[in-house]
C-alpha cells in the first residue's frame, strides 16, 4: 500500500512527457508550415521557415516526428485507451460534467472516456496524417486520384486536429487547473485525481 | 502539276491515290480541306489506312501495285454507264481518230500489244499509229462508232476491266470500288470536277508511266484537264524538285525538256530535224514546232557567244548519249558496280539509302576511286566505308566531305509542284565553312577550266568555251562570288543582238520578255526557255508578293512567277467550249472576250476552236488533242495490267504475261548470289511490302534524324503489319522484328494495326507489310534503310525504281 | 479585354505534329530520346518538355475503321483547378487574354496543380518548378497567336476572341467541348464522337477531392477552428473551470468516495 504522506500522486513517466512535448513541438512547426499548404490565406507564414520550398521541408521532417512520437504515445496507452465500462457511458450521458458549474461525481480511470476518445482520434489522426502524408511526400508517386483523396484527408484531418487541440488545450490548462502539471512535472495532486480519476486514484493507492 | 496548290479547293471530288498527301505534303491539306469545306468528296485510296485516309470520305484498300486494274475500271464504269463529258471527249480527245488496222491489243494477243519483240523485249511501234490522210492528218470518225476509232478500241480495251475482275486483283471490295467509281465519275458533267493527288505511290512501280497515264485518261474522258479544280497532279516530294526537272537533272532531258542529244544527231539541224514535230492541221499549234528555238537559244546561254551557226553554236561540244544508251540510276549504279565508274559526286543525296537495292549501291561506292559529297551532315554515304559489316581497311575509295549551307542560307528560286518558282532570300549567313551549291560549283568550274587551260587534256573545248558570266571577275577571269541574279538573267535569256519583232525593237543586251520571242537564229539566248519571262523588262517576278487575286479562283497572278509565261493552269484552252466559254461558269479560268481572252494566261492566244483561225487546245501534242490512244510510250498506247516484279501471283490473273514485258530485267531472277535477285511467288518472301515517308522524316533522314525534335517523334524504323498478320506471325506492337526480302534485310519496331488488313485475292489471302525509309545506320537505334530490301528494277519508260511494290519475310526478331 | 481561346477542330487535324514541334521550338524545350512502342503517338504523354501532344486513336475496324486524333494540352479553365489548389499566389494565373499561365520563381514545388488539373496536364520540370502549356504567353501578349497555332498546316488550331471562335463554330453546327464548364475553357474542341472517344471526361470537373479540400474542408476548418476557440472561451465564462480547492473543500478527509458510485 503505497500511502505515501505525499500530496502527489504520479501521472506521468518522464518518457511519457518527453514524447508528449516532442509531439507537441512537431505538431506546431506542422501547423504553421502546413497551414501555408492548407489555404493561400496563410501562406505568409513560410516566411518563418525560410520560405516555402524550406518550410515543405520542415513540414515533411516535423510530419516523421509527429507521426513517430505520436504514436509511441498512443502505443504504450493502447490498452488503457480501448477500455471503456459503464462509467463511461456515464460519462458520455452526462458529457464529463462539463455542463454544469458543479463537479459531477463520475468515476473514471486514469484516462476519462473523453480523454480515451480524443487518445484513440489521435492514433487514428496520425495513422492518416502519417499515411497520407507519405503518399503526397512526392506528389507523383502514387495514382492522382489516391494523391488527391490524400491532400483532402490530410486536410479534413488537419481541421479535426486544430479544434480537437483547441479543446485538449483548454481542458487541460484554463478548463481543469492542476492538470498541465501531469505534462510539466509528471505529478498530479491527489485531490485532482480523486476528482478527475478516482478509479486510477484508488488502483495507485492500493498499489 | 497541270494546276498548283490552291486549285485544289476548287474541285468537288479530290482522289488521292498513290499519294499520301495529309503526311507527306501537310501544307496541301489546307486546301484538301477547303475543298471538303466547300462540299468536296475525298477519296484515299492506299493499301494501308493513314492519314489522309482518315480524312477523306470514302476510303478503299487496294493491293500495292493494282492501280491500273482499279484505274482501268473506272475508265470500264465511265465508259459503260456513258458518264464521260461527249463534247470534250469528241472536240479535245484523240478519241474520234481511226487507228491502224493492224494495231491488236492484248485482249487479243494474250497480254501484249501487237510488234512484241520477246528477246529485245521491246515493241516495234508501227502498227501503234493512225490512218492518215494524204495531207498526213489523222483519219477521224467523229460519231466514235468506228469499230477502229481510238474510241471504241478503248472501250473494248477496258471492257476486260469489270468489277469482279478488278476486285479479285485488286482485293478492293466490289462495293468500295462502285463507291469510287461512282463518285469520281459524276464529275463528267461541264459543272463538275474532280482533281487527282499522286506521287510516288504511282511513279515507283514497273507500270508507274502507265499508272499516271491511266488516270490521265479518266480525266480527259471526264473532261477535267484544264479545268479549275482539275488536272493530273504530281505532288512532288522535295521542294524544288520541279526545277531541278524542269532544268534537266535527269539524264535524259536538257533545260526545258529538250531530249539530250544522241550520237545519232551529229549535228544541230539533224537535232532539231528529230525533235521538231510537224502537222498539216491548221488549227493546230504544235508548240514543239518551235524546238529548234529553244535549244539554240540554250546553247547560246550555254557557250561562248564567238561560236557561229557554222559551229552549230556549240552544238557539237555537248555531251551526247550512245544510240540506246540509258543514263538513269539503276543503270549509273550497275555500272558502279561493275567497276566501270571512277568518281562520283554525291550532291545533296544520300544514295546508301535512298537507292532501290541499297546493298547494291553500298557495294558500289567501294568501287570507285573517289567520292565527293556535299551534304549537310555526315550520312550513310559518305560514312559508307564504315559502314556495317563493311571492313575500312578493304575500301580503296577516297572520301571528301563537301559541307554545304542549308536553303535558308543562301538566295535564290525554288519551283514547287505548282511550277511556281519563288525567289527566296538568304536568312542567315552559312556555319562554319558550310558555302552555298551554286559557290561550290563555280568554284569547281574555275578549278577545272584552269587544269584544262594547263594541261590541255583530251576535249577541252566543253569546259574552256562554257561561257561562265555570273558576276565580277578577277583580273585572272575567275568570279570569287557567284551572282545568283546573274544566273537567273541568263535563265531567262537576252538579246544578243538588236532585232526587231513584229514591228518592235529590241537592242542587244535587253532581257528576253518571253519565250515567243526565242529566236532559231542564234540572235537571243536563253537558259531555260520554259523560264523565260521570270526576269525580264519588268525585273525579277520570281520575287513578286502580290497577293490580288481577280479571278477569285485562287490564281494569284502576282505572287512570285510561274512556267510556263505565269499561266497557273496550264491546257486551260480545254476549260471552255468551242466558242471560247467557260464549260463551268462558277468556276471560269479562261474566256473569250470576243477579242481576246480574259482570266489566266491562255494557252496560247489564237481565237476559240470554233474560228476557223482557232487552234486546238492540247498545243504541246502535235494533232492539237489530247491522247487518249499514246503510241510513245514502251508498253502500249493504253495501260494494261501487269504485276510487279515481286508479286504474291504466279500469273497475272488477266492473261499470260506475269510482269511488264518492256522493263529491264537486271537479273534471270531467284539465282542465288545474285546482287540484283528477285524473288517472285517464292514461299520465303510470302508478304507484300512497300515503302513510304513519314510526315516526321524527310526522304532519307538525313537532316530529320540530326534534327533531335524530330527524331523525337519518330525514334526508329517500323513496320506496319495487320492484325491478323500479327497474330499468325506471334508478333504484337512494339516488338523489335526482321523484314528481309531477297535482297536484304532490316530490322524495325512492329506496328501492329487496324489500319492494314488483309487482302482477298484470286481466293487467297494476301498480307501486305509497309516500311518507312527514312532511316539509315548513322542514326544510333534508328535501324537501317528499308532500301536495303527493294529490288533492282525500273519503270519500264522511265527507269524509276519499284520500291512501292516488292515481295518479303518478317520475323520476331529473337534475342 | 476579351477573353481569349483556343478553337481546336479535330476534324481537321491530320496529325502532323508541327504543333507539337513548333510549340518545342518557341519555348527551347529539350527533345526526349524515345522508343517506338508500337504506336506513332510520341513522347507517349505530356512531359515537362512537351506542352501539346498528339494522340492517335484507332476505332472500328474494317469499313468502320477511323482514326482520330486529339491535340492533348492545357485546357487553360476558367475555373482552373490547377490556381485553386496553388498554394502560392501567382505562381499560376490567368493571363489577361484568360490563359492559365505560369511563374516559376513563384512555384513552391509542392506539386498540388498535378493533382488539381482535372485533365492531368501540368508537369514538373528538371528544375523542379511547374510547366505546361501557356499558351505562349510571350507571342500573345505582343498580338502573336501562340507557336502551334502559327504552325497549324490545316487550321485545326486556331487562337482569338474566346466568343467569336465558338459563335463561328456553332454557326459551322458543329457541336463545341468545354463552352461552360469549368467556366468556360480555354482550349475548346470541335470534336467528331464524344468526349470520352478522345480521352476527355463527358463533364470536366475538379477532381471531388480537391473541391472538398479547397471549397468545403477549408472554410468549415477556418469555422471550425475559431468555433471551438469560441466555444472554450464561451465554456470558460459560463460553466467555468473545475476548480479543485474547490472540490477538496468538499471532499475534505473523504479518500475513500463511496465504493459503488453511480
């Protein structure tokens, strides 16, 4: 029994949070080189790379360490992620309880089911964005109509990431204060896991 | 071509026929299709399906070397169905004219004509002549009911000629044979016309003079000759290859198609004696009546004007043929061969693979004691030494490398097809140490005439006295820069002596204003009669852009300068009635006025037929008419059909003579080493073949293969095949495969198509195969000249190889 | 001014090709070694060196035998798929006479035009930039007609006012390929079968996934984005953050939450 004296309970390993960061560097060198490709709009911001041709390029590189990272991630949390129980559809019903000012009481693993459907969109993601991104790598490899229904997943996709990212950001910082510290220092207090993760909570405790 | 280029939008039906005009003369199908546009027929008839039969209207299929079989059955449809247009046929035609009862044709005689001379294989052409009255006249019957007349002969003639006959020569389908016959022959009517495109795919055959004769029949009967929109029309295959004939390139005619003197003409008057026809017809003008003025005013031009009538102007310094000599090409390489000629120049020509038989003429070159070429690249001739499977150290020749400038390098005239000849300016200056022909051959002169004033020779009288006046000399008399205006002048002609001409003064050293005014008495010269008047009083009309056309027919009567005196429609006195009018009145070239004539430059300027002081039409044929019986010609005064050569038939389906019995046989055939063999009939080479251009290459490829653009799009040598001979020979498109005859072989892409198919010919089925011969061996890949199959045998009149009809084998190529 | 178009009459082309090479000539594109395939149709397609191309097609057989032939080159759309998935702007463009041009220092090499063209035309060169036809921008902005029209031997191919050519043609009652769609093409054909026979799509479109991307995906993801930024901000005002001091107040000594909680 681990009944540690301790305020903390440990979330996240430091692998955990190294690949977390890396993907998050990558996804955001991807977002600004990619959104000159996504629309002429933003084409300015291939200046920050050193212009276009070079921001294709950073775009291609950052894209295999995204889709690497990425996907280690979601590898080591297969499991945790495709497990769901009553408590979830609970979940789901009551939406996490975020429409209501009040703190629901839903148990939830480590992982909330929101947090497991937004882990298991982000494999699915990264297959896409992965898959999709090597068939338009040189845009005369494959057939033209496989090319062009990649460039239009790769883009569908792309705006699935940007809102899914909007809403992981705001969950984890300004909508749930004390969870950014699972990603910065690899802990959480256990008053954030009784109140987000109370099923986690007492497997940890019970060692 | 009797019309030009633009006249052919004028005709309501255009048969291409032994001409591939859509690949081979591009620039003509704009008028091809302005004619369509107007609502003409087009009709292509070829063995293969090509380009220009996927624009025309009807198409028919006829076996390589069938057409006077299928020409024959038209004049038989014509002649039957009563289609030909009677009045110019009776008034224009030698139709009504009563030929020599002792005349047979071969109906009769079991395929030849009567006078066969089997071991001479030729003809005693006496009994091929007219009844004459005492006046010397021919005899005529003008109803044409005479069983004797030329008329009714013909009818019998072609009467052989039926549809089921034809097809099962031919392989034509009956019903794609009435097709043709059907369309072309309603333009027998006055308001109607129809015009022929051929080339070489008539002129290359063993009976190519008779092909042409055949379709020049058809016109006449349909009384298409010097009509808008008519005529018999040579497209021809380079762009100056109508001067280059025009001034005398062939072996056996001078400038101006004055016959080369023989050994039998000993001096000028015996000349003119046998080449001056004569007529006691006053309505005929018999223009070669005027011979004896052409070739003295071309010898003046030619030598010094010192020399006297005495002297026969220099008649006598003019090379001369033996009696019964032929000079043509087949008989100048069998000669090489033989090791009987020592040096040869090589002019602009690439005879290792536009030569028939090119194996032949390879291993002629290895014959002489030198070679000279000028070209613009290296090629297959002048590289002939290292050739394939040619070992340089065994070759005794000596090369030499003339580079000589392109046509945009240099000034001068080129005549089109049309007889236009147009003045052309030099673009760019030439590469390198390229110079000009017409530099080369001066320079040439000057060498020659100064080893001949050194060291004498033999008979230096020829080069010493060959007057050479075309621009400034050097104190030593030698030109460093030929003047082509010069050269030009002297074409056209001047006076060499004041003279006065039906009441008009001309001084000496004024300009020739036209040939009429060529005199027999030595007192004008003229390079080339035909082209006097192209610069004469009134400058250089070759150079003329006008572009007015009054007659709205497409004349255009100021753009550049055509022979013969700028009539752009030559026999066009047969485009109007008797009394001088317009047989179509929409499409008029010619009219009386009532005192003159009005339109194109008329044939001469006599009144219509009608006035007793009128002359006949036809001016170069000493009866005034047109032939329809020609008794000049070696096989017969009307086509007869003969095979090829190299024939899939081992008897001509019609009688009992296989092959043409006048042309001359280079080989006993089937023997062996034989370098000229032929193999008729013989299970080895069971496929017909024959030989074309490509729009993408020109003639040997010489400067389309250095041309990277167009090498492009005709990488290398192919073979164009059926699909059902595809299937029976294992071979689909894009294999690499052996086309050997019995002479050579080559090897070439396989292009399986459609567009060939298979023939149905006296119950057997008969493939044809079909090579272009633009390639030669210099070109990496390309493979090499489809010549290397063609056999040794020409044109029984005219000695033009028979590359359009010969017997091969073709293999997938193993390995 | 007036847009200007091809007018390409395949009933009149004899396949001679000299647009083809008169086209190499005027823009110094570098000939192609090639091989004889069994076909005289060569290059076999549009290559950065070859911006026109003739196409030789046999159909039927026998009497029925045809051939066709089609002149294969930019179409120059007026809804040009190839400047609506460009992602850099002017790299191609409408010329003023209203032919989809090109500029290479523009190009940014990400090959999308490739896939945008709805007739599969530009190319990529040795220089890695876009290439294709261009009507001959350099001629017909002097008052030239482009190289191949200039070398046409039959007047298949013909250049000028865009409405003239095809009132003319209709006037001919010829039927005309690409008046409308695709707002109207730039290189419109007088065809003798239909489209398909040639090649051609029966209706010229961009390709579905383009349109989706460029027309439907990128405007909802613009909305989309912004939407779920709003929607957070709007969460963060109303429902407000779960905040956990909050929660521990509530929850004081309770480690242990009920066993069975609903």
């Amino acid at each position: 029994m681990n009944n540690s004296m301790s305020r903390y309970v440990e979330r996240f390993n430091v692998v955990e949070r190294v690949l977390h960061w890396t993907l998050v560097v990558a996804f955001f060198i991807l977002v600004f080189t990619g959104l000159g490709l996504y629309a002429r709009t933003f084409f300015g911001y291939f200046d920050f790379f050193g212009g276009p041709q070079q921001g294709i390029l950073f775009h291609k590189w950052a894209g295999v360490v995204f889709f690497t990272s990425s996907l280690l991630l979601a590898l080591s949390h297969l499991k945790e992620l495709f497990t769901f129980d009553q408590d979830d559809v609970l979940w789901l019903k009551k939406l996490g309880g975020y429409l209501s000012k009040e703190h629901e009481d839903i148990p939830q693993g480590k992982f909330n089911c929101g947090q497991k459907l937004f882990g298991i969109f982000s494999l699915v993601g990264t297959l896409v964005m992965g898959i999709t991104g090597i068939i338009i790598w040189d845009p005369a490899a494959f057939g033209r109509g496989l090319t062009q229904f990649s460039l239009m997943l790769h883009a569908l996709f792309f705006t699935l990431f940007m809102m899914g990212v909007v809403v992981h950001i705001y969950l984890t910082t300004l909508g749930n204060p004390g969870t950014i510290s699972s990603m910065l220092y690899g802990h959480v207090t256990k008053t954030w896991a009784k109140a987000h993760a109370v099923k986690w909570y007492r497997k940890v405790q019970k060692g | 071509m009797t019309n030009h280029w633009i006249d052919i939008r004028n005709a309501d039906v255009v048969l291409m026929m032994g001409a591939n005009p859509a690949e081979n003369h591009p620039v003509s199908f704009k008028y091809v299709l302005e004619a369509k546009d107007r609502g003409a027929t087009l009709i292509s008839v070829d063995p293969r399906f090509t380009r220009t039969s996927a624009k025309a209207d009807i198409y028919a299929p006829l076996r390589s070397g069938t057409d006077i079989p299928f020409l024959g059955g038209m004049i038989r449809y014509i002649l039957e169905n009563n289609l030909y247009f009677d009045e110019y046929v009776r008034h224009y035609t030698n139709a009504s004219f009563l030929v020599s009862d002792d005349f047979q044709m071969p109906g009769e005689l079991d395929g030849l004509f009567s006078g066969y001379n089997a071991e001479k294989r030729n003809y005693d052409k006496a009994s091929w002549s007219f009844q004459r009255n005492e006046d010397g006249t021919p005899k005529t019957d003008p109803s044409l009911q005479d069983p004797r007349c030329v008329f009714q002969l013909m009818k019998k003639h072609f009467s052989r000629y039926t549809p089921e006959v034809v097809s099962d020569i031919t392989g034509t389908p009956q019903d794609q044979l009435l097709k043709v016959y059907e369309a072309y022959a309603a333009t027998g009517k006055r308001d109607k016309v129809a015009t022929i495109l051929y080339a070489m795919g008539w002129t290359q055959h063993t009976v190519g003079t008779q092909n042409i004769r055949a379709m020049a029949m058809i016109q006449l009967l349909l009384g298409n000759v010097g009509m808008a929109g008519g005529g018999v029309n040579a497209l021809r295959g380079e762009s100056n290859v109508q001067g280059s004939t025009d001034y005398g390139l062939l072996f056996h005619i001078l400038p101006g198609y004055l016959p080369t003197p023989n050994a039998g003409q000993p001096d000028l008057a015996a000349y003119i004696a046998a080449h001056t026809p004569k007529t006691n017809d006053p309505q005929s003008a018999n223009w070669w009546g005027n011979r004896g003025k052409y070739i003295t005013s071309l010898l003046r031009a030619t030598y010094d004007q010192s020399l006297t009538a005495e002297e026969g102007f220099g008649y006598d310094l003019m090379p001369k043929l033996d009696l019964g000599q032929n000079g043509s090409w087949l008989m100048l390489f069998d000669r090489m061969h033989k090791g009987g000629i020592k040096g040869f120049f090589a002019w602009g020509q690439n005879p290792a693979c536009s030569g028939s038989n090119a194996g032949k003429v390879r291993e002629a070159l290895a014959k002489l004691d030198w070679m000279v070429t000028a070209n613009l690249f290296d090629n297959e001739t002048a590289s002939f030494w290292k050739g394939p499977g040619v070992d340089p150290s065994k070759i005794d020749t000596e090369v030499f490398f003339l580079p000589a400038a392109v046509s945009f390098e240099k000034e001068g005239s080129v005549t089109n097809s049309g007889r236009w000849a147009q003045w052309r300016y030099e673009a760019a200056k030439p590469l390198g140490n390229s110079r000009p022909d017409l530099e080369m051959i001066n320079d040439l002169q000057f060498r020659v005439r100064r080893l001949y004033q050194a060291e004498g020779g033999a008979f230096p009288e020829p080069i010493l006295k060959l007057s050479w006046n075309y621009g400034f000399k050097m104190p030593d008399g030698s030109i460093p820069h030929i003047d082509v205006h010069a050269v030009a002048k002297e074409i056209n002609g001047y006076f060499l002596e004041d003279k006065e001409i039906a009441g008009k003064l001309y001084k000496k050293g004024d300009p020739v204003p036209g040939f009429a005014l060529l005199q027999a008495d030595g007192s004008t010269s003229s390079g080339n009669w035909l082209y006097c008047n192209s610069y004469a009083d009134k400058g250089n009309l070759m150079a003329r852009r006008g572009k007015n056309d009054p007659s709205g027919m497409g004349l255009y009567p100021e753009w550049a300068w055509c022979w013969p005196v700028n009539r752009r429609i030559i026999y066009n006195r047969a485009a109007v009635d008797m009394n001088g009018k317009p047989w179509d009145a929409k499409r008029p070239v010619v009219w009386w006025t009532g005192n003159g004539w009005a339109g194109d430059v008329p044939d001469g300027p006599w009144k219509p037929m009608s006035d007793a002081e009128g002359k006949k039409p036809f001016i170069m044929n000493a009866d005034g008419v047109a032939n329809l019986f020609a008794p000049g010609l070696n096989e017969g005064p009307f086509p007869e059909h003969y095979e090829a050569l190299e024939c899939p038939l081992d008897k001509n389906p019609l009688h009992s003579e296989r092959i043409n019995p006048t042309i001359r046989l280079f080989s006993a055939g089937a023997v062996g080493e034989d370098v000229d063999a032929y193999y008729s009939c013989d299970q080895r080479y069971p496929y017909v073949a024959t030989t074309y251009r490509v729009t993408e290459h020109w003639q040997t490829g010489v400067m389309t293969r250095n041309t990277p653009w167009l090498l492009e799009l005709q990488p290398s040598n192919f073979v164009e095949l059926s699909v059902e001979l595809g299937q029976e020979k294992g071979i689909k498109s894009g294999d690499w495969c052996v086309v050997s005859s019995g002479r050579g072989q080559v090897e070439a892409v396989a292009v399986v198509t459609r567009r060939f198919r298979p023939f149905k010919v006296q119950g057997m089925t008969i493939h044809q195969v079909g090579l272009p011969y633009h390639y030669g061996w210099h070109t990496p890949k390309a493979g090499d000249s489809a010549n290397l199959l063609t056999p040794t045998v020409g044109d029984a009149n005219t000695m033009i190889p028979e590359t359009k009809a010969f017997m091969v084998n073709i293999e997938k190529k193993r390995g | 001014m007036a847009r200007k178009a091809f007018l390409i009459d395949m009933s009149r082309c004899i396949a001679c090709r000299s647009c083809q090479v008169a086209c190499k000539q005027w823009n110094k594109l570098e000939p192609e070694a090639t091989v004889n395939r069994g076909s005289y149709e060569n290059p076999p397609q549009l290559t950065p060196q070859l911006y026109n191309q003739i196409q030789f097609i046999e159909q039927g057989q026998g009497d029925e035998l045809r051939w066709l032939f089609m002149n294969q080159r930019c179409m120059h759309c007026g809804d040009a798929g190839c400047i609506k998935v460009c992602p850099s702007a002017g790299a191609l463009y409408h010329t003023p006479e209203g032919m989809v041009a090109f500029n290479q220092d523009k190009c940014i090499e990400c090959h999308y035009c490739v896939n945008g063209c709805p007739f599969d035309v530009p190319r990529y060169d040795r220089k890695k930039k876009v290439t294709k036809c261009h009507a001959c921008v350099d001629r017909i902005a002097n008052g030239l007609v482009p190289a191949c029209v200039k070398a046409c031997p039959t007047q298949t191919l013909r250049f000028g006012d865009r409405d003239a050519l095809i009132a003319e043609a209709k006037a001919a009652g010829k039927t005309v390929y690409g008046e409308s769609e695709l707002k109207g093409l730039g290189a419109v054909y007088i065809l003798e079968d239909a489209p398909q026979t040639y090649n051609l799509p029966a209706k010229p479109a961009i390709p579905a996934s383009i349109f989706l991307w460029k027309d439907v995906i990128k405007p909802l993801g613009i909305l989309g984005f912004w939407g779920a930024m709003g929607a957070a901000l709007l969460h963060y005002v109303t429902f407000g953050p779960k905040k956990l001091d909050e929660y521990g107040r509530r929850h004081d000594d309770d480690l242990n939450p009920p066993e069975k909680g609903a």
